[in-house]
C-alpha cells in the first residue's frame, strides 16, 4: 500500500498546533513511516498540490482564506479540522461578538474606514470538515489517535461527555472547591482535564458539549462570583461562534 | 546582473506567512522587503473588557511558538499594573521555564528550520535518512526542553499554570532532579556535539555584515531574560516603562505587522542582540562556545543569529542547573498564587527576553480589574525593519560576490529564516490590508 | 476477652505494621480535600476525614483499564494478567464498604466479571467510624454507622483512642500484629451521630415510590439546574457503566481494548450508529440516574444501590442534592 | 477457582462473504473446529474486527444449520464499516450467543406472525428458517410474514424471499415504501399489511423486528386486531458495550437489553416507560 499523501495548511492561527504536532519527537520518525509528507510550511520547503488529506488549522478571517480553503476543500479527499481557531474559530472569534467600529478603532484608529474586515470563521462555517482534533493547542496525542484511525480506516471519534468526566477519573479537586468557576461541566473533554489537573480553570477551547444547559451554567458561575458580564467574556473566549448568551434558553 | 526579480512566496520553515520581494531595474535595487502578509489578528481589541485572570490565557495566543515569553510577559504586566507580588521561589520557577522554552525553540530553529539550509536539504525529514543521529539528538534535546516546560508549566504550548501571581500548580523536588539529571547528563553532551557539528558548518553562513543597534535586555547579576533594563549598543541603558521611545512603532505598506526603530533606521532584537549585550555574563561553557565560534561583541553577520541561539541553548541549561539547585537546597514551598489585595485602576508594563528577542506587554485595568487598554510589542515587529535594511545591502553585496540567482534566492531565504521570524506573533495588530 | 483500644498516636506505627505484609490503602489529605491511596510513608494516613473525591472503586474498577490485548498480526485476542497482591483498606466509613459490596454483585450476577472480580480478592478491611458531615446521608439508605457487616477489623473513634474490634480470623491476626500499640479499652458502645442530610422516609418502600413517580415534575426541575456534567456518576461508589473501546498503538501491530468510566449523564451514552438517543431529554437522564440507584437495581438483600455517601451532593456544582428530589417524591 | 475473562472474544473465520445491497453484506463463520454456535432464534453474538472494536450483531442463520452460523450487517460506523472491508478467509472475533431469543417451545402448535421492517428481517430469519426447516415445519401451525422495505432495493435475501413467495405453507407479505422501477407490488408502512391478515386470534404469537419507530404503529394495530400483549414479542435494539449486562448502555429502566431481551415478550415490557 502506498503511503497517504498529507498536508497541513495554516490559516489565522498562533502556530501552536503545527509546534504541537513536532513536539511529538518520540513518533515523529514513525509518522514518518507511515505518511508522506507533502506540504508542511513551518517544517518544510517543498510544496506538494497532490495530497489526500489535508489538515487545517486557523480560523478563516479575510476574503483570501475563504479562496484558499475552498481550493483545499477541491483537492483533498479527507479535511480535518485541527484546533480550537479550525474547529471553534477559536479566540480569534473573540472580535464577532464585539462592535466591530471599536475593534477597528482599537486598531486603526482615525483609519478605522479604510479597512473591511470579516469575522473569524471555524472551517466548518465555509467548507465541509470531515473530522476534528479540537483544543487550544490541539493535544498531539489525540492527533495521533486521529491520524492512526485514519490510517487504519476507521472513523476518528473525539468525546462528547464533559471535562469533568475526565477530571473526577483524574482525582483532581474541583476548582469550585476554591471557588473558581470553572468551564469544565459544559466543555467536550479530550484533553484529559489539561487544565484544571494544573489547577486552573478550563475555559472551553475544546467547543461546548452538544446538549450545552446555558441557563445552569450561568447560574452556577454567578454564584460563584463572576458578574454576568465576565460569563459572557468566558463563554465567548473560545466559543463566540456557538452561543448566545444574549438570549434566553429555554428546556 | 542588472535585471532581477526574485520572488518568493510563503517563505517556509518560518512560522507565519511572509513573502521575498527583491525587484533590480538596471542596476538599480527598487525593491527589496519581506513582505509579512499573515492575517491580522486584532488582539488588543479582543483583550479589552477581559478581567485580569484572563489577560494571559488569550495574550498567549498571540503565539504558540512564543507562549511562554507571552505568558510571562503578560503576568508581569498584569502584576505591575495591579501591585501583586511575587515570591522569590515564583521567580525562579519562572526563569526555569523561560530557559527551557528558550531552549526548546532555539533547537527546533537550529535543528529544523535553519539546518537544512546548511546540508542544502528542504527539509529535516530527508536529514532524517541522511543524518539519523543528527535529527535524533536534535528530537532528543527538543523532547527535554518541552519536558522542562510541561514540569513547570503543565504543558509546553500555552501553559496553564502561569497565573498572576504565581503558579497553580508547583513542580515536585522529584521532578526537578528528574530534569537535573537530564540536563547535566543529556542536554550537556548533546549541546557539545551540537557546538562541534555548528563548527563544521561555519563556513555556509554567508560572510555578509551590517553594522545596526543591537537591543536587549540587561541587568547586572545575570545574562538577561526575565528581568532588566533595556540595553542598546548605541545608547546604553533604558528603563523598561520607557519603552515606547525605543520603539517607535510605524507603518509600511508591504507589512501587515507593524516596523520600528530606535536610533538609526532600525535596530534588531533576538539572540545574536542579546549576546551583543550581555556577552560578559555568559556562563564558562557557553562562553568557551562562543568564544570558539568567533562570536565576540559586537557580532555583526546576521546569519549568525542561529549560532547565538547555540551558545544561549548552552548558556540558559548551565543556568537551569543552578536554578534547580538553589531550588531543591530551598525546598519547594506549597505557595498559592498570590490575589491581589484591592482591584484598582492601573497600568502596568512586563518585557521578558523571548526567543526572539524583547517582547513588551502593556496592560491599563479599571476598578473591577478588568482590561482598558492593551498593547503588546513583538520582536518580529522590531526585527522587520532591520531586515529590509540587510536586504537592501545584501542584494548589491551578493552581486559583487558574483552569485547566481539561485544562491541569491537561498541566501535570502536564509536571511529571513536567520532572523526566526515569528510572523503570527507580528500581526497580532493590523496595520495595513492583506495584500497577494 | 475485654476489648482493646488503639491511642490515637499509634496510627502511624499500626500502619507500618501492616505495610509488613500488605500494600496499605488509606485515606490522605489532598489541598481541602482527601483521597485514597497506597500509603507509602505511615504518617501521610488519616483516620479523620469525611470522604474522599473519589470512592474504592477505583481500586477494582479503574477510572481506564485495558480488559483485551490484541496483535494484528498473530490475529489474537488475549486478556491481561491480573496479579492480585494482599491489600489493607485501612480506615474504610461502613457506607464505603457497602458500595464495595453492591458492586460485588453487579459483577457477580449473572455473569461473573473476572477482570473486576480478581482484583477483590485477598482484600483486607478496616473499618473506622465516622462523624456524618452535611452531605452524608447512609443511615436513611439503611446504613447506620454502627454498622459493622464484612469488617476485617472496626475502629470505634472515641476522644483520644480507637476501640479495636477484630470480626474475622484475619482481623484477629492483624490485632495480634498490633498487641504492643494496645491498651485496655475503657470505652462502651457506639457514639451516637446525627445526620443533617435526610429521607423523609426510610428506603423500604421507595422503590413503589419511584415506580409511580415517572412523570413527577421534580425530574423536570432538577433537569433546569443540571448540566449533565457527569461529576455524580463518576464520584458515585455504586455507578459501575462503562464504555469500551479499541485503540491500536501507531506504528505497531499492537493494540488494545480498554475500558472507561462513562456516566449515564451524557447524550450520547444511548446514541447508536442511526442517531437514535434513547434518553434523549435531560429530565430522562436524571431520572435514571436517580431510579438506578433507587428503584431499578438491588443488590441480592434487595438493598438500593445508593450507600449515602453523599459524593455526588458534594461535589454537583450545581447544588442537586438527591436527598432533596427523593424528599420531593415522598 | 480458574475464571475465564469473559471479554476476550474468540477468533473465528469468515468463511463466505457476500454483498446483499448497497449497505448490507452477508457473513457466513466458522468457529474453531466448526463448532456450533448453540444459539436460539433471536440471540446475538458481540464481533470484533481487528484493532476497530466490537458491536452486537444478530445471529441470521437457524440453530439447525451445522458448523458455521451467518450474519447480515449494515455499514454504519467503525465496526461495521471494516467488517464491510473484510474478505472470506479473514478472521474475526466472536462473543457469545448473548441475550435471550425466541423460546421455540412456546412457539410449538401456534401460528406465527412474522413482522419484520428493513434489517429487522435478520435476527427473524433465524426464526422462520428454523419454523419452515424440513424437520420442523409440522411443530408449528401457520407462518405468516410481512415484510417492509425501503424499496425493492433493500430487500435482503432475495432468494429466500421467492422461496417465501413459492411455498404454500407459508403467507408472505410484502410492501415498499417507496416505489422504484420495477416494482408492481404494494407502496406504504408495513402497518397497512396488517389489516388484510386473518388470525386465529386464540392460536396466534406475534414477532415485531425493526427500526425504533416501528413498534408502536405495529403494535397498535395488532392490538386493535385483538392479540393480546402476552401474543407480541418483540426484538429490541439499544446501545451496547458488553453483551453481559455490566456496561450500563443497554439499560431499559431496569432491565438489561442484553440479559433479557433482546427479545421479549410485549407484556413484560409494557410499563417499562423508556422501552417503546
Ligand atoms: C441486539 C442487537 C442486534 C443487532 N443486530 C444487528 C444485525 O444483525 N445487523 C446489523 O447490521 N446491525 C445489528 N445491530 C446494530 C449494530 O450493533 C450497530 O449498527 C453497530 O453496533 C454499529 O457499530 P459501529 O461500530 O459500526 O458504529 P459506531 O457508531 O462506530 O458505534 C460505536 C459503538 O457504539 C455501539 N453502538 C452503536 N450503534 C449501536 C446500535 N445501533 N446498537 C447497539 N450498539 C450500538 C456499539 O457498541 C459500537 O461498537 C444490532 C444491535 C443490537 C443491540
Ligand atoms: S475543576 Fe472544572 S472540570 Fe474539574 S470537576 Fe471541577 S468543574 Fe469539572
Ligand atoms: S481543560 Fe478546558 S481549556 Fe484546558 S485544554 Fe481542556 S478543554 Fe481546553
Ligand atoms: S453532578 Fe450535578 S450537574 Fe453534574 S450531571 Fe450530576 S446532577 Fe447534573
């Protein structure tokens, strides 16, 4: 069997999820074995068009993204979506939800005019992802899970139970103990509880889960101090694309 | 040679995207930049209305490559801005990460991103079967320097126990020996070799120089990284809250990050800037390194930024080592991040020495402690200038050095790597629309 | 025989006796709160305490266990080798225990589970009494906490001693071992307790309760507050539901099948391949949480599967207390 | 005592594998030796395919079929999707027979009403092949079978089904609900079948396999034809893990999937509120 062709193309990002996948050292010559690696811009020079599956990661934020990922999208026969900024739109969605004359103003000052800009999209928003290795960064163990299954032929499956799940198997104390909200109860888990095993509090770079309770979650975090205005900051930190915090929800 | 274009889009092994733009009409250069055409990132919009918890998980994003020194960056702003103290055991701790996220982005810019320049490689993968060792020890040192970063930082890319205040959570004595041990019977070794191998190669940087200022930071105990002044070879010491007037931010049309410059027309920021520095607080062995490398203030080939980044590789894991052990004879004391007393209108500035080179975060905080205003200034930004400006001259200068275009184009190329640019982290404030 | 007290001083050196000739598992502090665990140094062990994060059934069931091995290439299945070591659970509360034993048998009914069923063999357990804090609720669900069923040894607390008594040959072996740490007991009887957390009602005749509660609005008013986190079911030491699932090691011919705590909580614990949920609403979910442990499975005594450990009231960060929606069926 | 870890499947051959329509495909397998499976009509057995995982699969094949025991799986996920993948002379882990099937003896001098909707048909074959068996036929009084596909390109085992169609001793009916060309026959639910059928109302034991939607419209109608609940037996699907009633998924208020059922009889389950 010939080996897969790959690519990983980068969009509005931080470059984490490309550093994330070369922190893998210990599999990395294994990969290698087993893919061909055809166009990687951080780690390489040559720039293959002929690949099978692409990788993506950033989100979508100006009129050439959108070209590109189409483009993308024609050639590839598998997409995955990788990190938050790919699979959420990430933090850099952040800015949709904010007055978008005072984000440019914030930038550009008396040039605020001059300068159209597009919301931060997930790749999902404009091309259909066929899978997702969520998170920010995207954790490279479950990349490698994904990659595995792919190369195996089998469907990636990523969780769709809560952080917590993962964080009360782990032992942790809960970060409500302390008093500190927490996203856990209502972020997929994935990452292994990443953060709050490190004692600070999750803040949902890995999506919501399906049947997101926005109503509880709120009253939780407001009885746990942090004003309506700060839950709406948490909730539009990673997830501004995939809630409303404005309206109310009801069962 | 009068009639030239070289143009090379998305330059690789690079992180961000930016573009070679050289134009000679005549005999005469009419154009030559690094065009940075990443994405605008809008970052101190976004941060505003964030309470100060806050400020440092989404500063970091601004770059993955860079979180460490943003994170740092952005706790000692928040902390200036706020009057929270630290404790001497979370400055240390802090220093031990900045080390070992210096080393483990120094190697993966030696090793991955500027090697295979050197072996004419397009990448490490074939150096992969070429020179196994070779990219074996270079995985081996990375995997340390990000296990470094997850023992104390609880993950390397976008940490998650860096808070203001100090740390959620503490690394064991266990674990600190664990790294002392790799690093005093690895890192050490392995860096040697790396030195060795360096050396051999020497003769591949092109022997280009350009006088330029050279600015990092300084202080007088210790080779700067966490903590100082600001430190120029053209004008000596400035403290760190005056750091606007060394910036100087402006705007240039082929850029979607900001330019600057200080005294001349530009300045440089990154290793080979530091080491320009602070040469003569270099610990025995990165100093014997250096010194054998010919790189002995002021170094002014740019190439040789990527030799710098071995010496520092050297100088910050002797360094590491004496951290851990003033740490274990210490003990590791089961501190809480410390909270600030009373929330309270406020600005603050943090600059930490980053990879590539001085970085500076400014935060203003209301009553509720809640972002006002920010602004963060990245050494990409600082570094993008001077690299014109080394085009401008390097073009000429390859051509009466009777190059090819071919080895002009790699040259360059090599230039831009040199500088390890970090492009994400450069626009994370558009200034100009993206442009093909 | 009159019966024999252990000072309160001598815990870490009763401890150190058992290390002699088992692993040691007790409770210890973590931050706030406690957790069990194998206890390496003696003194790290506590007898006060209210209860830990997590229940012993992480000792029996892990939170993630490989149940199969398997090779691509040799085309076999094989299970994992389960070496079973003698274990000391020091300073069990009753309630503890009868968790342990609920799950005996949901592992032993119908079919025997092995990979669980190994791990329960050659274990030791003492017990120690405990004050009931505001989340505890055992005595409602039937468990006193004078309740001393499937003991080794019982600590009684007392002010500044332990009164020691050995139930079984091995408890008598291990008090023994500790002759010299005695002293002569001069207390009598159990310390009575009080509860805060109550059923209105004993558990006898909840089970008809509950069969006629279907469409009671409490699910649906719980089911606003929930978020379905899960917390509940994985803090619970009688929830056992698991999920399974193949991973092969990348680069090998390796592989294997593990199992992982799941909690009935989330969506799509029913979700089959066609989308079909099978407890699609919330308020489902949480009635059958709470039905589970209440009205659908008994153990061979016909006792619930709730011990009143009060875990999942703790830790819900959402305040359900299940003692309050049991108390708004009866 | 020595305890057989009860989640370590056997590794059995596939000895016949053949696509049936565009999703499903049959299996024929032979444990080692070519032992017997010993199953009842109805029962389940958990397959493994190599490094993907394992899902419950109904036994298709009647009991009375020696040596090798066969399956019609639908591609729909992971496992199922590599069993698609696999080839005669490929191996696979098999678990079980699992759950409880069809007592036949109950089913002894009665008619037999068979209603099957799309892959509800597979575990009912087992049935019907044992009933219409050489040996057997005359145990049981009428067979009578209603069938309910998709379109007449979903049909499964179409041999068979023509045999049904031949056979005197059998009343085969059958309806798509949608029509594609070629098909003359009756388009609707498999409930407007119903009403044409004639029972011994005393005499008659019902089968229902489907999908989920199905029962109720089905059992509605039988009832209002006058069976009574304890007549209806039905084959129920949920989520599984294990096949050995520990993993939880399966669970219908209080009973197991797995452990009782996956056939039961309708009165059992009638007030269990999640079942239908
Ligand atoms: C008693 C019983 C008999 C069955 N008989 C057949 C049959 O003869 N032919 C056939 O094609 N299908 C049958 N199914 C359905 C079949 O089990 C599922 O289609 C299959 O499990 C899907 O697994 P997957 O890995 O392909 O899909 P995925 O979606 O990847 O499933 C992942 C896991 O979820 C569980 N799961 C998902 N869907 C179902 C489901 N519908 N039922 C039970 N568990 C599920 C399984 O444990 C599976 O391993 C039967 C189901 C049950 C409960
Ligand atoms: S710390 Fe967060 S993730 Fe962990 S249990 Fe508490 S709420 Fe859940
Ligand atoms: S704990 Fe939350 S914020 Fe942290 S990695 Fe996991 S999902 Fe992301
Ligand atoms: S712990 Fe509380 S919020 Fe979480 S699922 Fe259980 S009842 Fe719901």
């Amino acid at each position: 069997m010939s080996k897969p062709k790959v690519a990983f193309f980068d969009f509005t990002s931080c470059e984490g999820c490309q550093l994330s996948k070369l922190n893998l050292e210990d599999d990395l010559l294994d990969i290698l074995e087993l893919v061909d690696i055809v166009n990687f811009r951080e780690a390489i020079s040559d720039r293959g068009e002929d690949y099978e599956i692409a990788f993506i990661e950033g989100s979508l934020s100006t009129p050439h993204c959108i070209e590109r990922i189409h483009k993308i999208r024609r050639q590839a026969k598998i997409l995955v979506a990788l990190g938050a900024c790919a699979h959420i739109g990430g933090i850099n969605a952040i800015r949709n939800k904010m007055d978008q004359d005072e984000v440019r103003e914030t930038v550009y000052g008396k040039d605020k005019y001059l300068f159209p800009s597009i919301k931060a999209q997930a790749v999902s928003d404009v091309v259909k992802v066929d899978y997702y290795v969520p998170g920010c960064p995207m954790d490279n163990q479950e990349f490698k899970k994904v990659l595995s299954a792919l190369l195996t032929g089998k469907i990636p499956e990523i969780p769709e139970y809560s952080v917590c799940v993962e964080c009360k198997a782990k032992e942790n104390e809960c970060l409500y103990d302390y008093g500190i909200a927490c996203m856990g109860p209502i972020t997929r888990a994935g990452c292994g509880a990443a953060c709050p095993s490190n004692g600070h509090y999750c803040y949902g770079c890995r999506g919501l889960v399906p049947d997101l309770n926005k109503n509880a979650a709120k009253d939780v975090m407001e009885k746990y101090k942090l004003s309506m205005s700060q839950i709406k900051k948490r909730f539009y930190m990673f997830n501004t694309n995939y809630v409303n915090m404005e309206e109310k929800e009801y069962e | 040679m009068n009639n030239l274009s070289i143009r090379v889009p998305y330059v690789t092994r690079v992180e961000g995207h930016g573009n070679i733009v050289v134009d000679l009409k005549e005999g005469k250069l009419v154009k030559s930049v690094l065009e940075i055409v990443e994405p605008p990132r809008y970052f101190e919009a976004m941060m505003k209305g964030y309470l100060y918890t806050d400020a440092a998980v989404i500063s970091s994003r601004i770059c993955g490559i860079c979180a460490v020194g943003h994170q740092m960056t952005s706790v000692k702003a928040t902390e200036a801005a706020l009057g929270i103290p630290v404790t001497e055991q979370t400055v240390l701790l802090r220093k031990l990460l900045v080390y070992g996220a210096t080393m483990q982005s120094h190697i993966l810019h030696i090793f991955f991103l500027a090697a295979p320049d050197l072996f004419n490689a397009p990448s490490v993968i074939p150096l992969a079967k070429t020179h196994p060792e070779t990219v074996k020890m270079a995985l081996r040192m990375k995997r340390l320097s990000n296990d470094i970063c997850d023992l104390i930082g609880g993950r390397t890319i976008h940490p998650n126990r860096v808070v203001p205040g100090g740390f959620t959570k503490l690394p064991t004595e266990k674990e600190l020996l664990w790294i002392k041990d790799k690093l005093e019977n690895q890192m050490v070794p392995n860096a040697k070799a790396s030195f060795e191998l360096l050396k051999s190669l020497a003769d591949k940087f092109p022997a280009f120089q350009r006088e330029t200022e050279y600015i990092g930071l300084k202080t007088d105990s210790e080779y700067a990284f966490y903590d100082g002044d600001i430190s120029s070879t053209d004008a000596g010491i400035i403290p760190v809250e005056k750091y606007r007037e060394v910036t100087n931010e402006f705007v240039v049309p082929h850029s979607t990050a900001k330019h600057a410059r200080h005294k001349r027309s530009s300045y440089a920021v990154g290793a080979l800037a530091r080491l320009n520095n602070n040469y003569d607080k270099l610990n025995p062995l990165a100093k014997e390194v250096a010194d054998a490398l010919g790189m002995k203030p002021i170094v002014k080939n740019p190439y040789l930024n990527t030799v710098a980044q071995l010496v520092e590789t050297i100088h910050v894991t002797e360094e590491s080592l004496k951290l851990i052990d003033k740490l274990l004879t210490d003990g590791i004391k089961a501190e809480k991040p410390i909270q600030p007393e009373k929330l309270r209108e406020g600005t603050g500035v943090g600059c930490t020495e980053v990879p590539r080179g001085i970085l500076f975060h400014e935060y203003t905080y209301d009553n509720r402690g809640q972002i006002v205003k920010a602004n963060c200034i990245i050494p990409t930004n600082q570094n993008a200038q001077n690299i014109d400006d080394d085009m401008k001259e390097l073009v000429p200068w390859m051509i009466d050095n009777g190059m090819n275009k071919e080895q002009m184009t790699l040259a360059l190329e090599m230039l831009v790597r040199a500088y390890d640019p970090c492009i994400s982290c450069s626009v994370h404030f558009l200034d100009v629309e993206f442009k093909e | 025989m009159a019966s024999k007290a252990l000072p309160k001083d001598k815990i870490p050196q009763a401890v150190s006796i058992l290390k002699k000739q088992y692993k040691v598992i007790g409770a210890t502090p973590k931050g706030k709160n406690f957790v069990f665990k194998e206890i390496e140094d003696p003194n790290e062990v506590t007898l006060d305490y209210n209860t830990t994060i997590l229940p012993l059934k992480k000792f029996f069931l892990p939170p993630r266990e490989v149940i199969v091995e398997f090779n691509l290439q040799s085309k076999e299945y094989r299970g994992e080798d389960i070496k079973v070591e003698p274990k000391v659970f020091f300073g069990i509360h009753n309630y503890e225990l009868q968790a342990v034993f609920r799950l005996d048998f949901a592992f032993k009914n119908g079919v025997s589970d092995e990979t669980y069923l190994k791990k329960r063999e050659k274990n030791v357990f003492i017990g120690v009494s405990y004050i009931p804090d505001d989340f505890h609720f055992s005595e409602s669900v039937g468990i006193p906490t004078d309740l001393k069923e499937g003991f080794d040894i019982f600590l009684t607390r007392y002010d500044s001693h332990y009164r020691v008594e050995a139930m079984t040959e091995k408890g008598r072996e291990i008090e023994n071992a500790w002759e010299e740490l005695l002293v002569p007991c001069d207390y009598e009887g159990d310390p009575v307790v009080h509860f805060k957390n109550k059923l209105k009602q004993s558990v006898a005749g909840i089970r008809e309760i509950f069969h006629g509660a279907y469409n009671h609005p409490i699910w649906k008013e719980t089911a606003r507050k929930c978020y379905s986190c899960g917390t509940c079911n994985l803090v619970c030491p009688t929830c056992y539901c698991f999920d399974v699932s193949d991973e092969v090691i990348l680069g090998t011919d390796k592989g294997v099948r593990a199992r992982r705590w799941d909690s009935c909580q989330a969506l799509v614990f029913t979700k089959v391949a066609g989308g079909d949920v099978f407890r699609e609403k919330r308020y489902d979910r949480v009635r059958h949480r709470m039905s589970r442990k209440f009205a659908y499975i008994m153990d061979e005594k016909d006792r619930p599967f709730c011990v009143g450990c009060g875990r999942c009231v703790r830790q819900c960060t959402a305040d359900i207390n299940i003692v309050d929606v049991m108390n708004a069926l009866l | 005592m020595e305890m057989k870890n009860i989640y370590v499947p056997e590794v059995a051959d596939l000895i016949k594998v053949e696509k049936m329509t565009e999703l499903e495909t049959f299996f024929e397998v032979k444990l080692p030796g070519g032992r017997d499976l010993g199953h009842e009509p109805g029962q389940f057995v958990q397959v493994s395919v190599f490094g993907v995982g394992e899902a419950p699969i109904s036994v298709s094949s009647t009991p009375l079929k020696k040596g090798s025991f066969e399956m019609v799986v639908r591609r729909v996920g992971n496992v199922t999707n590599a069993m698609h993948r696999l080839k005669a002379g490929d191996k696979l882990g098999i678990r079980g027979p699992f759950g409880h099937g069809f007592n036949m003896d109950e089913f002894a001098g009665k008619d037999i009403l068979v209603i099957a909707g799309g892959i509800g048909l597979v575990p009912l074959r087992s049935l019907i092949n044992t009933v219409i068996a050489e040996s057997e036929r005359k145990k049981y009084g009428r067979l009578i079978i209603l069938y309910g596909a998709k379109t007449k390109e979903e049909f499964l085992f179409r041999d068979e089904l023509g045999m049904w169609t031949e056979r005197d001793d059998i009343e085969y009916m059958v309806t798509v609900d949608r029509k594609t060309p070629g098909w003359e026959g009756r388009v609707g639910v498999i409930t407007t079948l119903i009403p044409d059928v004639k029972l011994d109302l005393k005499n008659t034991l019902a089968v229902i396999c489907g999908p989920p939607v199905m029962y109720k419209f089905v059992i509605l109608s039988l009832r209002s034809k006058g069976l009574k609940d304890n007549q209806i037996y039905v084959s129920l699907e949920r989520k599984m893990k294990c096949g050995v009633g520990k993993c939880g998924h399966c669970q219908i208020n209080n009973i197991y999937v797995c452990q009782e059922g996956p056939v039961f009889n309708y009165a059992r389950i009638e007030d269990l509120k999640e079942a239908i």
